[in-house]
C-alpha cells in the first residue's frame, strides 16, 4: 500500500514557517491594529465651528476605516467628519500634537 502526500507537506522547512508566522499572527490580533491614528477635519453648524484633530483607530489601519470610525465618534458629539487627511503610526503623533490642540487623541 502506498500513500501519497500532497507536494506542499514535502516542503517540511516552508510549513513550520508558514505555521509559525500563523500561530504568531493569531497569538497577537491586537498588534496588527495597535498604535494605528488618522488626522482629520471635522465641522459643527450653527454656528459653523471647525477643528483639525488626531484621533487613535480601534478597528484597523486604513482610509476607510478611519472614516467609519471617526463619522460615528464625532457625530456622538454634534460635529460632522469633513476629511481623513492620513492615516499614520505612532511616530506621526509629534508633529500633529501642537495642530490638533483640544482635539488630540480626543475622539
């Protein structure tokens, strides 16, 4: 009787790699998300107030999620999401500390 392996378990090196990299992966969810910030403009009406702030994402490290997540946020408190500027990690945070004011890590 003989069995035969798929090609892929031949490769023993490349699985425990791949293996390795998964298991670390699902080990630390929270690293893939950590640390991530946008900067954005918002408004309120009546009277027409702006502001410019940097806000820490929770749900992931991009464009779209920062606009989700920053329309939901601030709409709690009366302002209206005008613009993502960019989407950074922490080494970002020191240049837009003195811009954003009241409004840092606010939202």
């Amino acid at each position: 009787m003989v069995i035969e392996y798929p090609v892929f378990w031949a490769h023993e090196g490349i699985m425990k790699k791949i293996f390795i990299i998964c298991a670390l992966l699902l080990a630390f969810p929270a690293a893939a998300h950590a640390q991530c910030y946008a900067d954005y403009k918002a408004k309120q009406d009546n009277p027409l107030r702006l502001h410019y702030g940097v806000a820490e994402l929770r749900g992931g490290c991009s464009r779209g999620t920062a606009q989700s997540e920053l329309q939901q946020r601030l709409a709690r408190q009366g302002w209206t999401l005008l613009q993502v500027m960019s989407v950074f990690g922490p080494e970002g945070l020191d240049q837009r500390k003195n811009s954003a004011g009241q409004f840092y890590l606010r939202y």
